[in-house]
C-alpha cells in the first residue's frame, strides 16, 4: 500500500512539466479616491501609496523614517522645512531643485 502510495504520488510529481502557475488576486471593493488626503481606507491606502511617495512613511516599528525626504525641521509652529532627496522628478518629468516650495493651501 505505501508503495503504491508513493509511485502515485511520484507520478504525479514528476508528469507536471512545472509547479509555476498565474497567480490572480482581487479584492471586492476599489479604491476610494486617489486623492492620498481624503480617505483613510486602508486599501485606498495601499492603493495610493503605489502611485504617491510621500514625505516620510512609517517603517515596520510604526516609527517615522524618510521617504522623499531626507531631513525636516520645524522653522516655526506653522512651518517646516523638508530637504528632498536628489533627483527626484515629478509625474511630468521635472526634476525637483531647491527653490520648489508650496505655500500652505496651495494644495
């Protein structure tokens, strides 16, 4: 019996050309918004962090650590000043300098 047992399972083994198959995920739902301020959905989360990187992010420990950001400081209550990695580019292919900023609202 357990020789029978192995050859079936050894013939089924090795008949199989590959184990690799297409893997297909989905999920019922979609995402909310691709605005990344205006939901706080965690799969629009997810979603959205695939398309925007932000200026920080929480790493593994939910500790604050860089993103597109390399450094921060609080100029004054109100304002903080980011310095972004070198080389970034924008969506329409500008590469960040400096001189970039945004006042608040301008959003």
């Amino acid at each position: 019996m357990r020789l029978a047992m192995f050859l079936a399972l050894f013939g089924c083994l090795t008949a199989a050309p590959a184990w690799a198959k297409t893997f297909t995920w989905a999920f019922n739902g979609d995402a909310l918004t691709m605005d990344p301020h205006a939901s706080n959905n965690t799969f629009t989360n997810a979603f959205v962090n695939n398309v925007y990187e932000g200026l920080t992010r929480h790493n593994y420990e939910i500790k604050i650590e860089p993103a597109l950001a390399t450094s921060w400081r609080t100029i004054s209550p109100t304002v903080w000043r980011f310095t972004l990695r070198q080389g970034v580019k924008f969506h329409n292919g500008a590469i960040s300098t400096p001189t970039m900023w945004w006042p608040p609202g301008s959003a």
